[in-house]
C-alpha cells in the first residue's frame, strides 16, 4: 500500500538529512505543503530552529504576478518563514532522495483574507462573521480559489495535488487562545452555526423558496436549548432536520451541497488544465456531505467522478464510517487514501499503525497518509517505520 508523510518546506530547508530521514521511513511520497494557514509549528530536529510560526495563511513559493495582475484577492508571498522558492527547494531535495513529491494546498481557509477583505467571509445566523472562513459561495471567492489550486496545485516537481478545505468552512476552527469550547456544540449544532447568510447565500436560500430572515430565525430558536442547557450531542443529517424541519433543512441542504459540487468540478478541471494528464488530484474530503472544515463534506459517489480520490481522517476508530460510504463509487483506479495522525503528542497513536493499517486497507483503502513527519518526535518515526515495516510483511 502507497505511504505518504505530510511535511512542511520549514522540515526540509536548511536540514541536509531530512529527505534520507523520511525516505527511510519507507514511504514512498511526501505531501508537501505549497499554500497553507497561519500555524505555530514544532521542528524537533532541524539543525537551526525549533519552533516556526507562519503568522498568515500564505503560499510558500513566489505568486507568479502576470497571473494574479488585477485579481482581487490574491494570494499573499509568505515571510521569512518560507521565504523564495521555499516549495520549490525542498521539492527537489526529496524528489532526489527518491520520494515522489505532491502538493498540499489548503483553499477555504484564511484569517488575513477576512481580515483584509471582510465581504468574502461566512456570515452565521447571529450576524457574526468568521474571517477564516471564506464564502465559497461569492464568485469573487470562488475564482480566487479556483485560481489558487491551479497555481499552488502545479508547482515545478509535483506529480499531485491534494486540496485540502475544497468545500464549506465553518464555526469550527482552532483560533489562538480559544474560547469556544464552554458549551459543546454537536454535530448538528455545529452545522447551524456553520450556515452562512451573507448576501450571496441569502440570496441563495430566497432562490429556493425560503426566507432568509425566516431561515435565521429558525436557526437561532433551533440554538436557544444548547445554550441553555449548555450543549448538545445530536449529529447526523437526521438531527438537522430534527432542529430545524425538515423543510428549511433541505433548502440548506441544496444550496450549501450545489455549491460546493461547483466549487469542487471547477477547481479539479482548473488543476487538470494547468498540469496536462497524470497529474493526480484528491480532495481531503468527509462522506458526510454537510461537515465542513479542512476535511469537507462530499457525495462520495459525485466527487469520485470528479476528483481521483479522497483523503479521509480515519485515525480514533473512524475508519470504517469515512471508508465505507465510498464502497461501490468511482472506479477501480480511484484513490481512497486513509489519513492516520502518527503524533503522540497530538493524540496520535503510531504504535497501533500496522493494525491501522490492516483495518484500513479491509475497508477498502488503497493508500495511506501518515500526519505529519516534520512534527513528530523521533519515538513516533521510529514508530512509523516499524508499523510500515510490520504490515507490509504482515507482522
């Protein structure tokens, strides 16, 4: 089964043993971070630095300025934290250690974009905007994105791309200091507060025969018992429908998922375009169509005829819930790709990798995605190559 390691430039730049590192470990490609978000990043290893803080959403190598002349927004060049061709240098120093390079780009998914430019965020029930989460429902936020995977997704030396946030961000996001976690929100709950109603998605919901100001009213009297009672558990498209009727849920349901099906063909056709045939796309990706987040909410059978393949987050016993939606769906050349975070210090859990592994692959997985060897500890990769090794030989 193919392996892949997530790695940041910062892991590979200025640290000569970093590609023997990872190619030691047995895997046989890197998913390289070309277009990323604001984050505070550990590199136990690296020679010159211990901790790397890229202070906005950014892409890591220089924006080609013909191609972005006259767009608004653009993307932003990063500082000195991937500064040049940071992508670029570190692409070749692991394709020369024999590992084949994708790219990781990150799309619906930037503070400094709603910060700069607050028209382009979601907008909830509330009145509250959320600046990291674009509206992928404006069509100026939607170009910009189409733009940004095509740019971000080809870059000198990758044979891929996974896209990463392709879809509907919301309510959920890991801000600084955060203090949202004194009421637990639910799956359900977590999607109401998810829905947007800027212009555009009011204008949305109208189309389809609702109220907007109906429509948020019924939001927020759907809320008022989980602020009360302080939280609630209930997940599933079901408990949506439950909270808010059936009918108004289905009006969010339309709107929200012909969105997103839109934004996900075009970017995919825009990556093809630019790269020519062989250029393998994935989306990280939830068969759940209505999540949102880094892993977006899909129709498994829809986005593998779209895309050729997914990424699924199956670390914690979720394998079988993100896998088995897929069964039957795309083709025998699909890429089912199960995502496990091999991070002890984040909840990982690299010593279970080979019955991880063994269970994925039951269901239906074709590859595997190990998150993130540029922050794991040398315990964790010594770990990962030992769980690699056993379930290759089935020990």
């Amino acid at each position: 089964m193919k392996a892949s390691v997530f790695l940041y430039p910062w892991d590979v730049v200025g640290d000569p043993d970093a590609p023997a590192r990872v190619a030691d470990l047995g895997v046989q490609q890197v998913t390289l971070a070309s277009a990323y978000h604001s984050t505070r990043a550990l590199t136990p290893r690296h020679p010159r630095h211990r901790v790397v803080t890229a202070e906005y959403a950014a892409v890591l190598y220089p924006p080609d300025s013909a191609r972005w002349a006259g767009h608004e927004p653009r993307p932003y060049p990063a500082g000195d934290w991937a500064p040049g061709d940071a992508y670029g240098e570190a692409a070749r120093a692991l394709s020369a250690a024999g590992l084949e390079v994708h790219s990781w780009v990150i799309l619906a998914h930037s503070s400094r974009l709603g910060a700069e430019h607050p028209a382009t965020s979601v907008v909830n029930a509330y009145g509250d905007r959320y600046p990291w989460a674009p509206c992928i429902a404006r069509p100026a936020v939607a170009a910009y994105l189409v733009e940004l995977a095509a740019e971000a997704a080809v870059r000198p030396g990758a044979r891929g791309v996974e896209l990463e946030s392709c879809g509907w961000y919301g309510f959920g996001h890991l801000h600084a200091h955060d203090k949202t976690a004194g009421i637990g929100l639910g799956d359900a709950a977590r999607y109401l507060m998810s829905l947007c109603f800027c212009t555009v998605c009011r204008e949305g919901y109208a189309g389809l025969g609702a109220s907007p100001d109906e429509l948020a009213a019924a939001v927020r009297r759907a809320l008022e018992p989980v602020w009360a009672t302080g939280g609630s558990a209930e997940a599933g498209r079901a408990a949506v429908e439950r909270l808010l009727g059936e009918d108004l849920a289905a009006v969010t349901f339309d709107w929200r998922f012909g969105v997103a099906r839109t934004l996900q063909e075009t970017v995919v056709a825009a990556v093809r375009a630019e790269a020519g045939p062989g250029f393998q796309v994935l989306l990280h990706a939830d068969p759940e169509p209505y999540r949102t987040g880094a892993n977006v909410g899909v129709e498994p059978a829809h986005i593998l005829g779209v895309a050729d393949g997914v990424v699924l987050p199956c670390a914690g016993g979720a394998a079988e819930a993100m896998l088995s939606p897929f069964a039957g769906h795309g083709t025998g050349s699909s890429v089912l790709a199960a995502n496990f975070n091999v991070v002890s210090g984040m909840g990982g859990n690299p010593a279970g990798l080979a019955e991880d592994v063994a269970r994925a692959r039951s269901l239906g997985a074709t590859e595997l995605r190990l998150y993130h060897a540029g922050l794991a500890s040398n315990a964790d990769l010594a770990a990962v190559a030992d769980g690699l090794r056993n379930s290759r030989t089935g020990g």
